[in-house]
C-alpha cells in the first residue's frame, strides 16, 4: 500500500508518518517550507495552492490512501482552496481520502458538538476550514473527515504555550475549552480510518474539556513547574474573535475505533 501525506513536515503529518512506516507501507510525504524528517519517507516538495502541482503528484505517486493534513492559520489559500485541490486530485485517482478538519469551525456553546453538527465559525480560520469541509465532501464523498482538537505531545505547539505561560512570556485563555488528543492516539486513529468503510464528518478528539489555562496547569503537574507564574487573560479582555467553549463529543470515534483516546488527565497524570 502507498499512503501520501499531504503535509509531512508538520506534528500530526509527521506522527501519521513515523506510525504508517512502523507498519511497513510505503510513505510519500509532502512539506512546502519545512523538510520532512521522517526516516523511511519519499519526500516530495509540494504548494497545495497550485492545482496543477497536486494533480501531478498524486497522477504521478497514485497512491492508495491520502491523508491530508496541511493548514495555515492566515492563509486561506492553503486551509480551503488547497484542501479542495487535494479533494479533487485524490479522487480523480481513485485514492481514499482523510482530511484533517478542526474544532475551530465551531463557536462555542455550552453544550457538545456532535459529528454532524454544522459549522458555526466566528473568525477567518473557522470559515476556512468549514469552507474546506465542504469542498471535500463535493469532490469526494467516500471521504473521511476527521474534526480534531487541540493536539499535545512531546514538541507539540501547544506545550510549548503552555511553557512560555508559565514562565510569564504568554498567556493562556481561561474562557477557551477543548478537548485536547495526543498527537500519538491521533495520528493511530487516523490510520484506522484509511482501511475502514467510513464516509463522513467524525469527531476524533480527547474526552476531557478543559480551558487553555487548565491546561497549562496540568502541563505544570506533569513537567513539575510552579504552576504559581501562570498568567492567564481571557478573550473578551484581549478582543480576540476565537470560539469559546467548544466540546467535542467523540463518542462515534470511541464505538468504532480500536484506538482509545486518552484524555489530558490521564496523559498529565
């Protein structure tokens, strides 16, 4: 089996990577700005803006399976438009398709978010991203769509905000809920989904919601920092448009997965 990753060099592209070589399938990687620096992969450098580009690719690859993980958060180009271009190309070949979606096309409510829930976005990225998911479900309707949340692990840009707002050279928003997933879990589930008969949105996230800041607490237990220098704002203070509390409800994920999902209570212990 050959599995393309679109976006490689990133944290998630590079878990799925590792994970897909492990088990012995041939891996092509994609990275625009950041080689790939996976052993075992086929690099190959690709702008997913450029439509031409990716149906070369992926004419010349024909893989049997593309996951597809590329974003930018001010980038509209690369979030919607090249996740269409992948879609379209994907298709066109014949290959099974898992696109990458985000909890940020949500805006918050107390309640959780199931699979189908429509988008509700408040700021650019959202929009993009739900403009994505639609585009996907156009051009390739066999695909799977995986809404994720915030994704931790060892070198995961989330940790790292974590750090430098323990050290007071960041803040972390209390009024901002997720459900955060290992980048390790993540990345197993994903792989799941290539093989499966699955069609559709699914929620792939942890099972505990907690704030940006609840987070860097328990970043805090788990590295043993004092949690005392934690600086923390909210978003109506800062004037940001970010979704609030928005809660995941992977339920469907957890029936159909062999994978289990660990919450950040348990990873942090």
């Amino acid at each position: 089996m050959t599995l393309l990753v679109v976006g490689a060099s990133g944290f998630l592209g590079a878990e799925v990577c590792r994970q897909a070589v492990a088990a012995g399938q041939r891996v092509v990687g994609t990275w625009h700005s950041a080689a790939v620096a996976v052993p075992g992969v086929a690099a190959r450098r690709l702008d997913v803006t450029d439509r031409s580009a990716v149906r070369a690719l992926l004419t010349e690859v024909r893989p049997d399976a593309v996951v597809a993980t590329p974003y930018r958060y001010d980038d509209w180009t690369v979030t919607a438009d090249g996740a269409a271009h992948v879609a379209a190309a994907a298709a066109e070949v014949g290959a099974r398709l898992v696109h990458l979606s985000s909890d940020a096309l949500h805006g918050g409510r107390p309640t959780p978010y199931r699979d189908d829930d429509v988008p509700t976005p408040v700021n650019a990225y959202g929009a993009a991203k739900a403009a994505a998911e639609t585009a996907v479900r156009a051009l390739d309707p066999g695909a799977v769509l995986v809404r994720t949340s915030l994704i931790v692990g060892e070198g995961s840009k989330q940790i790292q905000l974590c750090r430098d707002a323990l050290a007071g050279r960041a803040a972390l928003f209390t009024d901002e809920l997720r459900c955060p997933v290992d980048v390790v879990d993540l990345a197993a589930a994903v792989l799941e989904l290539v093989p499966s008969g699955y069609a559709g949105l699914l929620n792939v996230a942890g099972p505990d919601p907690v704030s940006r800041a609840e987070l860097g607490l328990l970043v805090a237990r788990r590295l043993g920092l004092d949690p005392a220098g934690l600086k923390t704002t909210t978003s109506l203070a800062t004037g940001r448009q970010h979704p609030t509390e928005v809660r995941l409800d992977s339920s469907r994920a957890a029936s159909l997965l062999r994978t289990r999902l660990r919450g950040v209570t348990e990873l942090f212990a």
